[in-house]
C-alpha cells in the first residue's frame, strides 16, 4: 500500500503586526529601535539576522505572560518584562528581592531556588538600579542568614546554576559572609576563591571528555545560559575566558551535531520529542534546547510563539536575548551546507562532578547531510541506573512538517507505560547497531522472556519496568511519520521517498504488523511492530540521481539485503568497498562490575574491526582529543 501527500498547499495563517515601542532599560545589550525588525508573524523567520532574532526574544518578554506558579518561571518572566518596559510595576523588584526567602518544594535545591539564581544574578548586573538599598538588603540577608549549597554540585546543569551564581554573588555583594551547607563560613573572596578551580576543573574535565548533557535536548540549554552571566559580569579575565571556551565548546558540539535545529542522535536526558516544524502545534512540549539553535544559527527555522511560551520550562531564552556573546565565526559556519556530508564520531561519558575522572558511556556514530541525516548509537550502561532518556537511533529527513524522523526501539526501560507508550526511553540494553557505507544501518534485537536484572526496590529504573519482569515486550517496534511524499508498506519492507532522498527499511527476520496502535500515534505516523524475540533490521539512505529513480531504489535494494542468523544473532553483509561484515549481537558484563556493555561485534574478512579512536569527537568539521577543540582544520582551543 501507498500513501501520497496530497498537493494542496497549507493556508498562511493569519498575520499580525507586533507593536515595537519598549525601551531597553539600564544596561542592556544595546540594540537600538532602528536595529530592530518589525516581526509581522506569529512565527519568527529563521532568515532575520541575528539582532533581529534577539529582539524577537525581548519582545517575548512582555508582562502579560508572567507565570505566577512558582520562583523557576516567574524569575525569568520578570526578568524578560524588565527588559522590555523597565523597572515597571513596584511588585517586580519586590519580588526579585523576595527569592532568597520564598519557600521551595524541592528542599535539595534549597533554600534558595536554584533555577531562579541565574536570572536573579542578571536583574541585579543589569537592572540593579530597580531595586532599592533596603531591597538588596532584604535579599543579601535571606542568602546570608541561612547556610546555603554554596559548593554543591547535583546534576551538570545544576552545578553551573550554582556555581556561576554563587560567584556572581559574592562578587556583587564583596562584603558579605557566606555559610556553607556544613556550617564553613566564607568571605566573598574566599568563597570566589573556592568556586574559581571548580570552575576551571569542570571545563578541563569537559574538554578532556565531554560531558553527559552535551546532547541533550532539554539540559544543553541549562548548561549554557549560566555562563554567559560569568561571561558579561566576572571581573576576572580568567573566570570569563573559562566561561567563554565552556559555552564554545557546548555550542560548538551542538552545532556539528544539528541537524536543521534538531540535534542527531545519540541523545541523553532526552524529556521531551523535538520538532521539525515551524509555528509548531500546542499539542507538544518544546525541547528547549532548539531555542539555543534557533538563537544562535536559525535553525529550526521559525520558532513560534507556543515555542517560546510553552510552560513545562521557564523563559531561559531571555537571559540568551539580554547578553551580547556569540559563539566564534567558524561555529556559525559549521554544517553539511557549508562543509558537506560528514561523519561524526562522539563519546558521552559517564556523568561526573568538577573534575573527577568520567569514562566512555555512549558510542556515536553518525552521517549528517544537508537532506538527511543517520544518527546511530551504543552504549553501556548500569541496569539499575538512569537510562531511561536515551535515545540510540534515527534517520531524520528534510521537511516542512512537524513530524520528520524515522524512530526505532525496543520498549523496555519505561515499558510499564506500555508498546505505545514513545515516551523518553528510546534505547534498551537488548538493541545494537552497526552504521556502514556512509548511510547504511543494521539494528540488531534480541530480547529475553524474563528481566535478566531483577533489582532492589531502591534501584532508579526499576519502578519504570517491574511489570514486564517475568514477561519482556519481546518486540522491535519504528514509527514513520505520513506526512512524508510517498510511504510504501510490504510484508517485509517499507518504502519513504522525501522529495529526492529515498530510505528502506527490512526487517530480516518477522512480518510487520501495521498501526496497531492508538489513534494518536496513527494519525501522525505509519506504526511497524515486528513482534519477534530476536530479530534485525536494515535501513539503507540513497539520493535520486540522474541514473536512480525511486522506483529504481526500490529494485536495487532488494538485492543489497543483508542475511540474518536467528541462531548466532548476527548479521551478513557486503559492504561498498567489498569488505565481508559480520554484525553480531554482544550483550556482556562490563570489567568494572557495575556496568553492561550493549556494543555488537563487528568482523569485517573475518577479523575484529579494530574501534578504538583517541578522540572524544572525531569529524571533518570537530575534532576533540586530549583537551584540544579544534573547529575546521584551524581554529583550535584549549
């Protein structure tokens, strides 16, 4: 069966005009109302230059849309509306004085919340003079009363809310005295003392490996807005250089990795579905992390307004709109429109803290193109662990529409949500994958009847899981979005033409059962179930050439057919270059006792397929290894 894309094109919706008429209070960026583009749309064109994306933003900050619920949004928003009208209302410096006292549901991130710090640093850097003495005195004496987390670390983005602050802070108030959570006492200088190599020991360790968040679509943003506080107010030149190479490299890895402001995976901390279209539905969450593309390259092009005011996260982008930095020029130019196809290779390590030592955790390997892009991953992990926001595996393809990536898993670390669920886990310990000829996949599955790690209560994980223990959803499941130009379903096989770019996809071993699903997942995408033990699955990207039509494709690729053994778990194939591989499945105990290796064993003529590489990111267009980046084939930085 076919399904074709009807030609009627969608209706422009409505326009209406934007009322520019705010002023940039005391100490803004700087942008003047001549600078200033007159956004005519409820979406803002990826085509405005960079100020003019930055203006968008502050226009966003308009008062009416002040979330009331709590400190971790309204921070932001007052912030935001600040910004665009002033000091304003008497109730918001009062409010910003208030932070330090107001009660937090969450006590670890007590007592002050810490996703209001980096907004509060900013409003008093660049908006202080709305405050009056005995406000900042209100504010200094909540912070100093009390013993906060002024060293704590928790997760990656939480550290750098912290820390940056915490710095930030004392340095605003130089005379003030800071108690620790143990009850240590430090000056401000001590305590800018004391932060400054934790600072400097996270971005060593970061340049050295990587980090956990660097990939992720919702905490890759949180790791980046704090430091452009270190950025625009550290008097210290070594402070704000260490903050400037940190978001670099963030930004820079991100970069490499977009494609179109969807970033390829392998992801982590994966909480929300990115989008593809422009003016995006309100019938989703926006993966924040977009915003940070969008903001600094333009991609994913056309953020609306539901993009931006969308309240499962505050307004972060606010503190991107009010600062000046831009990432260096070659990481503007980086991508497969300037540079070409490309493959990149990148290790996320294990999560760690300041500067202790991490190790290898997700093997990358990806092919990004202009018109499409093939985002492979492995990985270890620990079975009571936090692996349920990985996502290993897709093929995005060029598009208009919402929807525009080719999804495969098999659902087991949240599968008590159910086969349909498509939540956050989009990997599992019982899936592998191989990534040959550029754009060439086989994905290897093979499941269990029982749970093989039945756990304590206290492992992380295991209450996502507990009910399929004794009886795992032994299944490999993709869905494929039908709003792509031509979707063709056979027994074995499924056809997708997106204009000139072509994918198969077989299943080697098992029938495809078709949209057995809720309607809410078939009316957007075409659902595969192969409902097999084991079984494997071979995805191959060609573009229409002048000797390659689709139908072409179709006939080619039949023959190219990898061969599946159920028995040894393992897939046949020829490569292009006419090497004989063997893909076989390896699920094995880790040397270090804790963990799990999910990584295939590759032979190629019968030999082992020699993996290891020095680098941390090795691309033509990224290259990191032993604390160097280098970007192109030039520009480098330690």
């Amino acid at each position: 069966m076919t399904f074709r894309r009807t030609n009627n094109f969608l209706f422009l919706a409505l326009f209406f005009l934007y009322v520019i008429s705010h002023s940039i209070f005391a100490n803004a960026d700087g942008v003047s109302s001549s600078n200033v583009g007159n956004a005519t749309s409820s979406t803002f064109d990826s085509a405005e230059s960079f100020l003019n994306r930055k203006a968008s933003v502050k226009r966003m900050g308009d008062p009416k849309y002040i979330d009331n619920s709590g400190p971790k949004a309204k921070s932001y928003d007052v912030l935001a509306a600040t910004a665009q009208k002033g000091c304003g209302s008497t109730e918001w410096p009062a409010y910003m004085a208030s932070l330090s006292t107001l009660p937090v549901s969450y006590p670890p991130d007590g007592p002050i919340e810490m996703f209001s710090m980096p907004p509060l640093v900013r409003y008093l850097y660049q908006y202080g003079d709305c405050m009056t003495p005995a406000q900042k005195q209100q504010l200094l004496t909540g912070l100093t009363s009390q013993r906060q987390w002024l060293l704590g670390h928790g997760t990656l983005n939480h550290a750098i809310m912290r820390a940056s602050s915490w710095y930030l802070l004392a340095q605003y108030f130089p005379k003030a005295k800071w108690t620790h959570w143990d009850g240590t006492v430090y000056t401000s200088a001590q305590l800018m003392a004391a932060l400054k190599p934790l600072l400097f020991g996270r971005k060593s360790r970061f340049y050295k490996s990587g980090h956990y968040e660097w990939l992720s679509p919702t905490y890759a943003m949180v790791n980046v807005f704090p430091l452009l506080n270190l950025i625009d107010f550290a008097a210290d030149p070594a402070v704000k250089k260490t903050a400037e190479e940190e978001a670099t490299l963030e930004l820079t890895v991100l970069k490499a990795h977009s494609f179109h402001g969807e970033i390829v995976p392998p992801l982590t901390r994966k909480n929300f579905d990115q989008l593809n279209a422009t003016d995006s539905p309100q019938d989703y969450v926006p993966a924040i992390t977009q915003q940070l593309l969008w903001y600094y390259f333009g991609e994913p092009a056309g953020l609306g307004l539901y993009d931006f005011q969308g309240r499962k996260e505050p307004y972060y982008i606010s503190i991107l709109g009010l600062s000046n930095w831009q990432p260096p020029a070659d990481v503007l130019a980086m991508g497969a429109a300037n540079s070409g196809d490309y493959v990149i290779k990148a290790i996320t390590p294990s999560f760690g803290i300041w500067d202790a030592e991490t190790s290898p955790e997700i093997f990358g390997d990806s092919y990004i193109a202009d018109d499409f892009a093939v985002g492979t991953g492995n990985q270890l992990f620990e079975p009571g662990g936090y692996s349920g926001h990985i996502q290993t595996f897709s093929i995005l393809l060029k598009s208009k529409n919402p929807q525009n990536q080719i999804e495969c898993y098999q659902p087991y670390w949240k599968s008590n949500a159910g086969e349909d669920a498509w939540g956050t886990d989009r990997s599992s310990p019982f899936q592998e994958m191989y990534r040959y000829d550029k754009s060439s996949v086989v994905m290897l599955f093979d499941t269990p009847k029982k749970d093989p790690w039945v756990l304590g209560s206290d492992a992380r994980s295991l209450p996502d899981r507990s009910i399929h223990k004794d009886a795992l959803l032994q299944l490999a499941e993709c869905r494929i979005p039908k709003d792509f130009d031509e979707v063709i379903k056979e027994k074995n096989w499924i056809f997708v033409r997106q204009g000139g770019v072509f994918v198969a996809m077989a299943t080697l071993l098992g029938n495809n059962e078709y949209d057995q699903a809720p309607s809410k997942l078939t009316s957007k995408y075409l659902v595969v179930k192969v409902r097999e033990p084991k079984t494997a699955l071979f995805f191959r990207v060609e573009r229409e050439t002048a000797d390659l039509n689709f139908t072409q494709f179709r006939e080619q690729v039949r023959l190219q057919r990898p061969q599946y053994d159920v028995a040894s778990s393992s897939v046949a194939l020829l490569e292009k270059s006419g090497t004989q591989t063997q893909v076989k499945f390896k699920l094995q105990a880790h040397a270090d006792g804790k963990r799990w290796s999910a990584i295939p064993e590759i032979l190629q003529n019968g030999k082992p397929l020699l993996t290891a590489n020095p680098y941390v990111i090795d691309s033509p267009v990224l290259k990191l290894r032993n604390g160097i980046l280098t970007i192109g084939t030039s520009s480098t930085i330690k």
